[in-house]
C-alpha cells in the first residue's frame, strides 16, 4: 500500500471526543466515537497549512470551485445531474438534521425514522417541537432492511418527516434500488419529505453494493427530498464541520435556509478548503482506505462473531460493526467490555437493545487488541 493505516498516533491529551471525554484508564482503546485514528490524506493537510501560512482568518465564502467538484462528483459517482444552486452548505451535518426536523411541518406534528438508527435522528424530533415515530428495521437475508408493513402501520396525517440513514447507521445497510424506490412510493402516497443522511455514500465495503442517493431515482424522489452530504467520514475531518445539503425543491431549500438563519455560522477557509482538496484530491487515498477497512472488517466478523453468543452481520458500508450480544446472557455488555480495556457504544442509545456499536477505523494493532480483550472479557 502506498499509505500507512498501521501507523499509531497518539491521540491522547489533545482533546479528542473519542479519546478523552470519557476519562477511562490510560491504556483502555476507545472505538465509540465515529471518527477515525488515521492521518489525514497530505492534499488536505497542504490545504491546511496555506491557510495558517496565510495568517488572516476572516469570515469566507463558500468557493465556486468547492460547488463545482461535488456537482461533477455527483453525476461522476451516481449519474445524477444536479444544478450548483441546490447546494446549501453548512458547519455539519447533525445542525443539518436538526434544521430539517425544524423546516418540515409544524410545532406537533410527527418525524417518522427506523429504529434502531444513529441516535440525532431519534432525539431532535423533541428539540424542535415535534412528536417522534418510530417503526423496526428487521433482519433479510443476513441484512438489516425496512419493515414497510410497520412503517405503513407507524405513519399518521401528523406525519411529515422520514429521516434515512442510507448508508444505514448502525446496520451497515446499502439500501438497494427496490428498496428505495418503495419507500419514496410511501412518501410519496402520503406527502412526506425525506432527509437522506448519506455522509457514509463512500465508505461501501462490499464491492457488490454502490450506493443510490435517493433524490436521483426520479422527479418525485428529487422533488421530496433533502439529501445531506459531507466528506467528514471518508476523509476523517469530522472536527472541522463541513457539510452540504442538496436540496433540488426550491420550497424545501427555502424552508430550510429559513430554519438554519441565525444558528449556522459560515464555514471557514479551513473546513472548505479541506473539503476541496479531499474531494478532487484525495480518491486514491480513500480507494487503499477502503481496502484496509474490509480487511478489518473481515478479521473483526471472523472473530467475534458466533464467539460466546455474540452475533454479526457482515457490515455492506461503514466501518461500524453492529454486534448482538443479546445471547450472551450478559445485561451489561458495555460495562463488562469497559472493564476488560475497550469502550463501545450500548445499543440502547440507537434505540437498539441487547447489541453494541464498535467502531473498527483504527491500525490493526489496535483492534486485534481490542478484540482480544472483547474475547477476555466473555471468557
């Protein structure tokens, strides 16, 4: 490879979310947080350096050439020709969901999500003053899908927002084109907008999948839906919040430029011009990225799951392994991992029950530690 994801760097003692909010013991490996403990790809880090070479750190302007490399990205990528005027860009893609959940119907009526899900899509609802539904995602053919039987059941006149995670967090689903399709048809019966959050479209690890972005099935699903972008996750500069929707109904982008007013600030030149230079710069980087990650995917699946009643799926995008420890007759999974060395994320938080959340974006070394300890800890 010409890239070294087994490098370790030391992220203790620099403020890291993932390393040092949770005040565990020194040596305890942290894979809550999704973040990933590469370095960053050297056109971004030279991206960043100009800035700070270039000492004046005023308010910016989103550049042309930023609107430019993600419109080609997105007709390169998924054939879908958008026009640069739908791009609303912003300082993140959670404010983002928190803008849509405001925009999209009145102070009580209803945000509609499956569950379980990555946890802001369950929670803002009531930050913004509307009510929550929810409905399962159930297990096919060794992958987690919808339940549109319960999702029909779930829906109400109050209903007004479906809030997607495609690819889906914390199943690792890549939605299929069936699958989208009927759930725009839904939507569509029903008048309701989706947001599709699918800041994870470039982390697929199985080469069999490709991600849809769900506006660019048709005119009705472009019409209905606000699409939420950002090259945070693939390029591991989440810290530096730059995020884009793309909003192709000029009512919807209006509603949400209105519910974003007076609480995004603009980006700044460090977060634009990193993303500039991870999108037109940085494919091979992420293409050996990818490859290390299904290896690590791969050991981590061969490992864990069916070890001591804990259950896998093989994941079709991310790199958040979603495991069922519900036959492990242990109530406490987290806190018995924890004290065995490894933090992970009960999946009580996603509405998920009996499983954990395991983030495996680190140097092998590190994981084949963790799974050890994972292994101790059920022993």
């Amino acid at each position: 490879m010409k890239y070294n994801f087994d490098e370790i760097i030391n992220r203790q003692n620099t403020d890291s979310q993932k390393w040092d909010m949770f005040n565990d013991p020194e040596h305890t490996i942290p894979m809550p947080v999704a973040d990933m403990d590469f370095r960053c790809p050297e056109p971004i880090l030279e991206a960043l350096r100009k800035v700070t070479e270039h000492g004046v750190f005023g308010y910016a302007i989103v550049p042309e050439a930023l609107k430019d490399v993600l419109h080609e990205r997105l007709k390169n990528l998924y054939n879908w020709e958008t026009q640069k005027e739908w791009q609303v860009w912003i300082p993140g893609l959670v404010p983002a969901i928190t803008a849509t959940c405001r925009a999209i119907g009145k102070e009580g009526e209803a945000v509609i999500t499956p569950i379980p899900v990555y946890h802001p899509f369950h929670l803002t609802p009531a930050y913004v003053g509307k009510k929550l539904q929810t409905f399962p995602m159930i297990e096919v053919d060794g992958r987690w899908t919808f339940d549109f039987d319960a999702l029909e059941k779930a829906i109400t006149p109050e209903t007004k927002l479906f809030m997607l995670c495609n690819p889906h967090n914390p199943g690792g689903t890549v939605f299929t084109k069936a699958e989208l399709e009927k759930l725009v048809e839904i939507c569509e019966q029903h008048d309701i907008v989706i947001c599709s959050d699918e800041i994870h479209a470039d982390l697929i690890l199985d080469a069999t999948k490709k991600h849809i972005p769900t506006a660019s099935l048709s005119s009705i699903a472009e019409n209905r839906t606000i699409t939420l972008l950002a090259p945070s996750k693939t390029f591991n500069i989440a810290g530096l919040g730059c995020s884009v929707a793309v909003i192709p109904n000029p009512e919807l982008r209006k509603k949400f430029i209105d519910a974003k007013m007076g609480f995004f600030p603009p980006l700044t030149r460090y977060s634009q011009d990193a993303a500039l230079a991870a999108y037109r710069d940085c494919e091979d980087w992420k293409d050996e990225l990818i490859i290390y990650l299904k290896a690590n995917h791969d050991y981590l699946y061969q490992e864990l799951n069916g070890y001591k009643g804990l259950r896998m799926l093989p994941l079709e995008a991310t790199y958040l392994a979603w495991i069922d420890a519900s036959q492990t007759g242990i109530s406490n999974i987290q806190e018995k991992i924890l004290e065995a060395g490894v933090r992970v994320i009960d999946g009580k938080v996603f509405k998920g029950e009996g499983f954990f959340r395991l983030n495996f974006a680190c140097p092998r070394i590190l994981l084949e530690e963790a799974v050890k300890r994972i292994k101790a800890s059920l022993a």
